[in-house]
C-alpha cells in the first residue's frame, strides 16, 4: 500500500540507496538527538518510542534559517519536498487572504513544532508561509529521506505517516470549527444589516 503511495506521490524519484544518515550534531548546533527527544516526548504530535525517534531522525539533516528568512512561501509548488522540526528558534506562520496584500500572522510557534508536513505528504503547493522570526535551527525530513525510511523501516514509516495524518486531521476539525463561527457571525451580521437597512418596497 505504502509503496503505490509512494510511486504514485513520486514517480520521478532517483534511486535513493545513496543517502547517509545524518550526522548526529553539528558545530554550535543543536544535536539531532534534541530532534528525537521531541518526536519522543509523551506531548509529542507524533507519539513516537524513544527509540523510533532516534531511527526517524537518521533520515532527517539539520538546517539552519538567519531571522527573517522565508523557508515554506505560500502558493510555492516547486520547493514541497520537506518538513521542518524546529530545534531552537521561533517561527511565523502567515496566510495571505482575500482582499489584502499584506499577509496575517496565524501562529507563532517554537521549539517542537513541525511546517511543511502536508506539503511533504501530498506535493501540492504550500498553504501557508513560513518565516524564522529568530535565527532557526531545524531537523529536515525530505521526500528522498522519507522514501528511504519507508524502504528500510516500512512499520516505523507507516507509524509516522500515520501520525503525521492524525495532525492534520487535528488540523481540519479545529478549522471547520472556525469555519462554523464564522458562518454565525456572518449570519448575525446580515440580521443587524437588514435590520438597519430600510426594507424594500
């Protein structure tokens, strides 16, 4: 099942055999095994074992984004093959929305949090920008690195992909939420416009 995901999400995908696991820290940089105690932690999105996480995070390479930096931009079709764990560092997160040209700011979130997973997942352009509003230290997962992991742990793969789903749906109910105020608010709005307004003769 996973491997007709796979093909059909990339079919253009080069042999992947070549990849390295990463290495497990940088110079001045956080060590990756930070990355696992987050995907590790019991609060944790994807509620991964210790030593699950550990295993994800060979196929993930840290990253680092200067403050101001735009790593995920809304509509963006071309650049989806990741997702980002923050390590350290905050990020913006922005939609633009009809009628304006500047963006609103939706959330501001840190370490532990995770962009770019429905991108990574579906290949679709990205719903919403992405900016360091601090200097950023990232673990990225990658399509390839993704692809590779399924490969060699398809059982912890499925256990990600499966929980990486169960964050978006998160997603969608706390949206349709909003979706349902809105719809009222509206609907209140319209009541005291007519109310206000002359009726028609």
């Amino acid at each position: 099942m996973l491997k007709k995901i796979f093909r059909r999400l990339i079919p253009h995908l080069a042999d992947t055999s070549a990849i390295n696991p990463v290495q497990p820290e940088l110079a001045g940089f956080p060590s990756m095994a930070m990355a696992a105690d987050m995907l590790a932690m019991p609060c944790a999105v994807l509620q991964l074992s210790e030593k699950e996480a550990r295993i994800v995070v060979n196929y993930m390479h840290p990253k680092r984004f200067a403050e101001g930096t735009v790593f995920i931009r809304e509509g963006d079709a071309h650049n989806t093959g990741f997702l980002a764990l923050v390590l350290e560092g905050e990020v913006t997160v922005e939609n633009i929305v009809v009628s304006r040209k500047s963006p609103i700011t939706v959330t501001v979130l840190g370490p532990g949090s995770m962009h770019g997973d429905l991108g990574l997942i579906d290949g679709f352009p990205r719903s919403a920008s992405c900016t360091a509003a601090s200097p950023l230290c990232c673990a990225l997962l990658t399509r390839e690195g993704l692809s590779k992991l399924h490969n060699d742990h398809p059982a912890i793969c499925a256990k990600l992909l499966m929980a990486i789903a169960m964050r978006v749906a998160s997603r969608l109910r706390d949206n349709t939420e909003k979706l349902k105020k809105y719809v009222q608010l509206t609907k209140v709005m319209q009541q005291e416009i007519d109310h206000l307004l002359p009726s028609k003769r």
